[in-house]
C-alpha cells in the first residue's frame, strides 16, 4: 500500500522497491533487471510501464551478450558419496545416531559451525556409525567432504581428492597424473577449505575419520595435528570427528561409542552367519537364548 511504502521509505531510506523479483532470489540464484516508472512513495503512474519493460528487456539482451559462465564446483550431495572406507555389515545405534543428528544436522535456527566427537576404543564401530549418518543424510549436505584423519599426510590427500572430484583448482594439473606434490596437494586444501567458506555453500558436513595422534602429548610426532587447523574459518557448516581419544570431545558435542548390547550383538552375529536366511526357512537362531542367563 501507498502508506506502507511511504513508512518504508523514512524508515530505511529507501529509493527503490522490488516487488515481482522478491519471490525468486530467496529460492535459487538471481539477477533482477528493472526499469524504473514509479517513484517510491505514494506516487505511481501506470502510463510508462510499457516504455520501462522495453528499457528492461534492451539492457537484459544487453546483459546476456557479456555473460560468461563459469562452472561452479558440483555439489556432492548430487553425486554418489566418496572416500569413504569399505565397511562390512552395520548394526544400527539408534541413541547415537539421534545424538549426531541432533547436534548436526542443518536448521534455520541455527547458526555456527557445530562439531560432534565419537570417541571409544579401536574397532568398536565409530567410522560405521560415522559412514552410516553420512550416507543417511547426504541430502541435507550442499557438500560432504569425508577426510582420512590417520595423519596430516592422509588429511592432505584427501582433501586434494575431493578437490579433483569437485572440480575446485588449487595447485597445478599433474603431469604424470600419478601422484600430486605436497605443495599441490596443500594449495588443493587452501582451496577446499575457501570454498566452503562460501556463505551459500553454509550446509555442508565435514567427517574427520580416525584421528588418533595427539599432538599436544607428542610433540615430536610430525604427522600429528589439530583438526581446529583444518577446518574453514567459516560460522556455518558440522563437523563430525572420530577417534579414540576421549580428550578431543572438548572440540564440541561428544558421544561415547560403547560396546554393542546383547541384542545388537546377535544382529550382528546373525547377519554375518547368514543363519536367518537357512535353506529351511525359518529366521533367527538354531538354538534358544537359556533364560536364566
């Protein structure tokens, strides 16, 4: 209305409203090209609508004869996930699972960069609980970027993997196409980590997989690191973390991955002696649980 746009006006100092654009930019990547024929108040004149569309669609066909495009890196949540270890089978920790999802799944009301810790012994299932919420949310990611976090070395290369796999230029093409140099390597990391700095890339999920050095303990041990400084200097994105230090949980959120219980272990049993599929039909076990036990 004529007084909202008059109140407007004062208040922002505004020259200039859009009206028909507003409804496109907030969904996907917009540019609004306009010609002017009412002032910005109470004011409005229909009679040079006609001569502004002609003036809009003059500097458009301008416009789009000095277009250039430029290929953006693709999203992965596109395209199958990669990185990621071979795993076996996976018994679903339906507590865990809620914790992460809680803590790091993309919402409008929040804001900042959250970081999850799965911290337990070696071999008690935290990189497949890890794969298992990646892959379950893969979708609700702009970009997943799964890391090898044995050493600095493997975080390097797997960094400059998803750079080659996401088509973002850091160092230099390789000749030989065997094998990329450290510096290459670490110009492909710079590169990732700036792009996920990108406000409109905010969704994005970081798993640091393995991350078992210590590096304020052993000083000496030279692949050792900080996943602090392998992270974006971004306030957007989740990081999920796995390792068998307990300590790294004071990163951010944590959870402790405990051995299985009773009932998960006999999943597990189950589906890797193939017992519920035996040639005489019947599901489960040969023999009964004594229930005294």
């Amino acid at each position: 209305s004529a007084p909202l746009r008059d109140k407007l006006l004062k208040e922002r100092k505004a020259i200039a409203f859009e009206m028909e654009g507003a409804g496109a930019w907030d969904n996907f990547p917009t540019v609004v090209i306009k010609s002017v024929c009412d002032y910005a108040d109470s004011h409005k004149n229909n009679i040079w609508q006609s001569y502004a569309a002609a003036t809009a669609a003059a500097c458009m066909k301008a416009f789009l004869k000095e277009w250039r495009r430029v290929d953006r890196p693709q999203s992965l949540h596109q395209s199958p996930l990669t990185g990621l270890p071979v795993t076996g089978h996976f018994v679903n920790r339906d507590a865990e699972m809620e914790q992460m999802e809680e803590n790091l799944l993309p919402t409008k009301a929040r804001y900042g960069q959250e970081i999850h810790i799965l911290h337990g012994l070696g071999g008690i299932g935290k990189t497949q609980l890890a794969i298992a919420y990646a892959r379950k949310h893969q979708h609700r990611y702009s970009a997943t970027v799964w890391v090898n976090g044995n050493s600095r070395d493997t975080v390097l290369q797997s960094l400059a993997a998803f750079a080659r796999h996401a088509g973002i230029r850091g160092g230099s093409e390789p000749t030989d196409r065997t094998a990329r140099q450290a510096p290459d390597m670490k110009a492909d990391t710079d590169a990732v980590l700036r792009w996920l700095t990108i406000g409109k890339n905010g969704r994005w999920l970081m798993v640091f997989d393995n991350v078992d050095g210590d590096v304020r303990s052993d000083q000496e041990d030279t692949q050792a690191y900080s996943v602090i400084s392998f992270l974006p200097a971004a306030d957007h994105g989740s990081v999920l973390v796995t390792t068998r230090l307990s300590s790294m949980g004071e990163m951010g959120e944590s959870t402790e991955v405990t051995r299985l219980r009773l009932d998960q272990a006999l999943e597990l049993l189950s589906d890797r002696s193939d017992l519920h599929r035996s040639s005489s039909g019947t599901r489960g076990f040969p023999f009964e649980r004594d229930s005294t036990s």
